[in-house]
C-alpha cells in the first residue's frame, strides 16, 4: 500500500466555554453528519468526556492521505470552524495517526 493511500486518523481535542457547550454541540454534530458525507471520510464522531462536560474529542478517520485536506475545503467545515470559533477555552489540538492494524481485512495492514 502507497504511503499516500493509508487510512488515517486525527483526534482533534476541543475545550469550550462552559456557556458555549450547547452550541458546540449543535454546530458540531452538524459538521459531523456532513461529514460523513464526503466520500474520503470512514468515521467521524463527537465524544464528550465523561468528567468533564466541557472538552470533548473528535475522532476523523479518513479513506487517505488527501481526504483531511479536502475535508477542510468543504462548505459545511468552513461554516463550522468560523461558528466554533470563539466557543473554544483554549485553542483545539489535533494529533495525527496512521492506521497500521484495524478490526478489518481490507487495511492491508498488520
């Protein structure tokens, strides 16, 4: 498998102001069922933390190399990042992972 075709994973972690949960929520669900949409797009849900209800983790999983990219040029990913915007505590963290071994045969992987 080419470098450039691996499926890959990025976990954003957000924290938002206690008086902007709510509409994180909404705007992020959202992007997420748009999300979902796009044909590069394996996965893509919201977590909230179980102790605190403030931070939450987004986890994307992408078909390859490219979809993250073309993901932050669609419509509905512009419109969530301009609304999120001044909701976030501290500015989002994302972390990057290639998937090596997954629940599937089809990885061509470990």
């Amino acid at each position: 498998m080419a470098q450039n075709d691996r499926r890959l994973v990025m976990l954003v972690y957000v924290t938002v102001k206690p008086e902007c949960r709510e509409a994180f929520i909404a705007a992020t669900a959202e992007n997420a069922r748009n999300s979902r949409l796009e044909p590069g797009v394996a996965r893509f849900e919201l977590l909230e933390r179980g102790d605190d209800p403030n931070r939450f983790l987004l986890v994307e999983e992408y078909h390859h190399e490219r979809a993250p990219a073309e993901h932050k040029e669609t419509a509905h990913y512009l419109k969530w990042r301009e609304t999120v915007a001044d909701m976030m505590a501290v500015p989002r963290e994302g972390v990057r992972y290639t998937v090596l071994s997954a629940g599937d045969e089809n990885t061509g992987q470990l």
